[in-house]
C-alpha cells in the first residue's frame, strides 16, 4: 500500500507543477522556488508530516518534501539552541542532498561531456 | 506625361497596434497539450517517487533509522539522475516528462550536474565551480530563507506559548 | 539610389558564388542532399561548441572559394556575424582567414544584413568582391540562451530549433550569378513580445514593415515575386505575418519561411520550426540562390528576421524587440 501512495501523491505533486507550467506563464524556475517555499509553509502549518506519514517517498522527494526537510531542520534546530537555530537547521538538514548533487557534480564533470540533443 | 508627377507610395508605419497584436498571438499560438502532458508528468514523476519508496524501504529493512533512511534515499537518487544527466538519458525522458523530471529531487540533482558537466570547457574552479548552481540556486536561496523565517518565528512561539 | 529606406541598384551585383554546410539533423531534413557539405557529428572534431562553430563558417568559406575559383586574396572584404556573445564565432574565423572583416550582428536576420551589405560595397565599387558570411550552432544557443545540453527540459510548441549551419556567398559588382536589385535593411520593432519561446512572434511585425517598407518603395506588390522568403519565423511566426500584412491591405500569397523548409516538422522534433543565422543561410545557399542560378525562380525576396535581446535585458523585464532585412534577388537572365 506504500507504494501506491507513494507513486499516486507523487505523480499527483508532479502533474500539478506540469498544470502550473502549461496554463500558466510561470517559468520552472519560478515553478520550482515557488514549491520548495510552499513545502516550508505546508511544513510549518504542520499539514506536510501526515502527508509524509502516509506517502512516504511519495511526499519527501518532490521539491516540496525538500522544502519540509528544510523547515522540519530549522524548527529542530531551535528546539536545540533557540533563536540561533533559524540560521542552521534549514541548510544543516539539506545537507545530505546539496552536497550529493555538488560531489556528483564534480565528478561528473570529470568523466562526462555536454552531449548534442540533434 | 512627366517624370515623377505621380506620388511616390510612402512608406508608414503599420496600423497594427500592441493590443491587437497581443490577441493576435494569443490565437495564433498553439498551446501545450495539456493532457498528454499532465498524464506524462503523472506517470514519471509517480514512478520516480515509487522508486524512492522502494529504496526507502529497502534501507529500513536493512537496519537504518529512519532519518537515515531518508538521507541514503535522496543520496541515492541524486547518484542515480547524476549518472543519468552525464549519459544524456536525463534530458531525452525530461523531454517528454516534464514536471514529472523536474519537480523530483533527481530535476534538482541534474540542474546541479548538467550545469557542472556544460561548463567544464571553462575550468573546473571558474566553470563547473562558479557555474554549478546557477539553475538550481534559487530553489536553495529561498527554501532556505523562508526556513530561516519559519525558525525564528517558531523561536518567537516558543517563547511566547 | 535610395528610395525612402531602400536600395535600389542601377547595376546590380552578382552572387558569383554560395555555399552551405549543415550539421547532423540539417543533413536528415529535406534540404539534406542539396548542402554542399555537412557534418554527422556536430563537435566537428573540436573540444567546444563554439570553436566548432567556427569550424563550420571556415569550411562554408573554403567551399565558396573553390566554387569561385579565386583565393582569399581576391576578396576584399568580409561582412560576418552570429549569435554567440562578441559574435566570437565569427571573431574566431576571421583569426584564421587574412581579409579585412566587418562584423555584424542582426540575430537571425544576419544572412540578409550581410548580403545587403556586401551588395551594397560591391555595386558602390567599394569593393571588387565582398563576401556574407554567418552561421549559428544549436549547441552553443542552447547553453548561452537557455540551459545546458545535458539538462532535462521541455520544448513548449511555440519554441523553434537552433540550425547547425553556415552560410557563404561572394558578390561582386557583375557576374553571371543571381542578382541583387535591391535591399531594405530594416527598422527595429517591438510589439511588447516577452514570451522567450516564441521568437516568431516577436519577430513577425518587424518582417512585416520591412516587407511593406520594401515593396512600397520598390514600386511592387507580393505577386509580382515567385516566392517571399522569410528567415525564420516558424510555423507561428508565418501565420502572424500572413495575418498582419492582410490586414495592411498587402496578402502575401507565395510566402514561404525558411524555418519551415529546412526541417521537416512532422518528423524532425524541431516544435515551429528551424531558427538561428544559419537556418536563413543554408536555406538561402542549398535552394534559393540555385533555384534563381537555374532559372526555377526569376524574382524573389530574401528577408531574413532577428530577435534582438540578450538574456540580460529579457531578465530585467524588456520586450523582445524583431528587425528584418530585406535583399530582393533575381535570376541572371532576367532584366
């Protein structure tokens, strides 16, 4: 069961950002700032966790899970230290991925080459 | 019947306003196949989270925590569309896909690693150092500014109740 | 003579010699066999993308040259441009060929500014033989104007497809070649388009005014032309041009868009068509300079039509502003 929900609410976050893209003349970088911010806020109103309990990977690998990782990062972080936390948490907990993408980066920079879409 | 009696024609400016124009192009403009691409988006993006659960799982049956677990699966996928950005696979389903390839995770991972890979020719610290984040960069300025803003006010709740 | 923002020449120059290189999906489109050279491999051996633009410019060049069988010491003057920044492509050509070079940049209106140029310095006697030269890459308009190869977007139907292509023709003030009559170049015109993936719309109304602009100084109408070739303004781009110049009281019945002709839209994946220098260039050097040579057409137009933004103006939140030339071309025999 899981895995349906994970593959529906996925596919359903998915097919919302296409809907913004095709009816709207929002571009995808706009598309893209405009989610992972949205996940913040779903995240901090606390309607994101339920979502995350029920869809799994289906909540927390769209860009709005990264933006509810970021919020859950900051709101521990305060729980830690206070106020202070506000500047750690968000980047603290978004670390993992940034820095995947950053090495992955690197590394494929070395081994690979911009290829012709013709 | 003398040279020149006749006006010449004057050249002058269209009557065609920007107005006009702008409905003009509305009409003349085909629109994004709306279905076919949300059925696309669906499906990718759907498939692309399925995989993610799966790898989620499969790191909890191996003994990880759940945070852990969350890590290694995004850790996992970012590898996954790194290698797949550099074959050129990334690009071909993304051109069909859509939301479906640039909404999951893996959309943010190929921004970074196709940006790397593009700018190489420029030098790894100018190129692919300067460069590496220049589609992707928003989406960390401000998922991480609106955490900074939820931070504090969660320290002000807090605080207060 | 100049009537009002044309040209019109006494005794018009000849195109003495033309040529066309094309890359891997120009060579698989309809216009495929009639380049005269071309490439499945779009690096073309080289490290960048914009080095192998060059590449592509130099071998139109060579390929002119051999045709006209004369040196580079018999040309006097080079006009050139393309899309890259600097227009570095051309830049980086001209590093390797000894002749005194203009640089232009029009976008994708170059072919047509460059013609008229070289057309317009031949027919002076400013130059014996003066050559047009301009080209455009789909790799390096893709990582300068939009994103990088490997990043996985999506075309919106309206987007055009950057031409892998050069174009070369050498004038000079007589020959049997193709002639020039007349060229208009153009005037700026912005109808507040900001739409990036739909160049064609952009670009219409400033093909349109060139078009009436040219006409009604030439003393012309549409039907009096085989064909009006229009650079690239696509499948979208057409339909507005067709539409605007119908409402100015002038229909174009023989329009035909060079985006249109070097892909084949039904199973090329190009969206609304060919776009970039090159895409005017190689249409203009593998169709229509053979077809007036070979008499198929007596009279045509040539406007080729250009998106003048940068990416920096666009982002601050400007229009894109269109521009179109014009060159009128006719066959050798006729008057």
């Amino acid at each position: 069961m899981d895995y349906v929900w994970a593959f529906l609410v996925g596919g359903a976050i998915c097919a919302a950002g296409q809907v913004l893209m095709d009816l709207t003349g929002l571009t995808p970088a706009r598309i893209l700032t405009g989610y992972v911010v949205a996940g913040v806020v779903l995240s901090a109103l606390g309607w994101y966790a339920p979502l995350a309990q029920l869809a799994g990977a289906g909540a927390s690998v769209p860009l709005l899970g990264f933006g509810h990782l970021l919020a859950q990062g900051a709101r521990n972080a305060v729980d830690r230290m206070g106020w202070l936390g506000a500047f750690t948490g968000g980047l603290s907990a978004a670390a993992g991925g940034i820095c995947a993408s950053l090495v992955f980066g690197v590394l494929a920079a070395l081994a690979a080459r911009s290829r012709d879409q013709n | 019947m003398e040279k020149g009696t006749s006006p010449r024609p004057r050249s002058r400016n269209m009557r065609l306003t920007p107005g006009e124009y702008s409905r003009m192009v509305g009409r003349a403009s085909p629109k994004s196949p709306l279905r076919r691409d949300v059925v696309w988006a669906f499906l990718v993006g759907g498939s692309i989270c399925l995989l993610g659960e799966w790898l989620r799982q499969a790191f909890l049956a191996a003994g990880h925590t759940l945070g852990d677990a969350a890590a290694l699966t995004s850790i996992t996928l970012i590898g996954l569309s790194a290698l797949c950005t550099a074959l050129g696979w990334y690009q071909k389903l993304a051109a069909k896909a859509g939301a479906g390839t640039l909404v999951p995770i893996t959309g943010f991972a190929n921004a970074v690693v196709s940006q790397a890979i593009e700018f190489k020719v420029e030098g790894l610290v100018t190129g692919v150092g300067a460069k590496m984040f220049v589609i992707a960069g928003p989406v960390i300025v401000y998922g991480t500014m609106a955490s900074w803003v939820w931070g504090l006010l969660y320290a002000a709740l807090r605080a207060w109740g | 003579m100049r009537k009002k923002d044309s040209i019109v020449f006494h005794r018009p120059p000849s195109v003495l010699a033309w040529a066309a290189v094309g890359g891997k999906k120009e060579a698989e489109g309809p216009l495929g066999n009639l380049l005269d050279a071309a490439t499945a491999d779009n690096t073309l051996g080289e490290t960048s993308w914009e080095t192998a633009e060059s590449d592509l410019q130099r071998r139109a060049v060579q390929l002119v040259l051999q045709k006209a069988a004369t040196g580079l010491a018999g040309v006097d003057l080079i006009f050139a441009g393309d899309l890259q920044a600097q227009c570095t492509a051309s830049a980086y050509t001209m590093r390797a060929l000894d002749v005194p070079f203009a640089g232009l940049y029009g976008a994708c209106s170059t072919m047509a500014e460059s013609l008229g140029m070289a057309a317009c310095f031949c027919a002076a006697g400013l130059a014996g033989k003066a050559m047009a030269l301009t080209s455009s890459h789909f790799c390096t308009a893709e990582r300068q104007f939009r994103t990088p190869l490997n990043y996985g977007g999506k075309r919106t139907p309206t987007a055009q497809w950057t031409a892998t292509a050069a174009g070369c023709c050498l004038l000079g003030a007589a020959g049997n070649g193709p002639r020039v009559n007349a060229v208009t170049f153009g005037r700026v015109r912005d109808y507040q388009v900001s739409d990036i993936n739909n160049m064609g719309a952009a670009m219409a109304p400033a093909a349109a005014q060139t078009l009436l602009n040219h006409m009604q100084a030439v003393g012309t109408t549409p039907a009096q032309y085989d064909s009006i070739y229009t650079g690239d303004l696509g499948q979208v781009g057409s339909a507005l041009l067709c539409e605007i110049l119908e409402r100015e009281g002038m229909p174009l019945p023989n329009h035909r868009d060079c985006g249109l002709m070097l892909y084949d839209r039904q199973n090329q994946q190009v969206k609304a068509g060919g776009s970039g220098c090159g895409c005017s260039a190689a249409v203009l050097c593998a169709h229509i300079l053979p077809g007036l040579a070979a008499g198929r057409e007596k009279r045509v137009l040539f406007a080729a039509t250009g998106a003048l933004m940068s990416q920096t103006l666009f982002l601050q939140g400007e229009s894109i502003p269109g521009i179109a030339h014009c060159v009128e071309l006719a066959s050798p025999e006729s008057s």
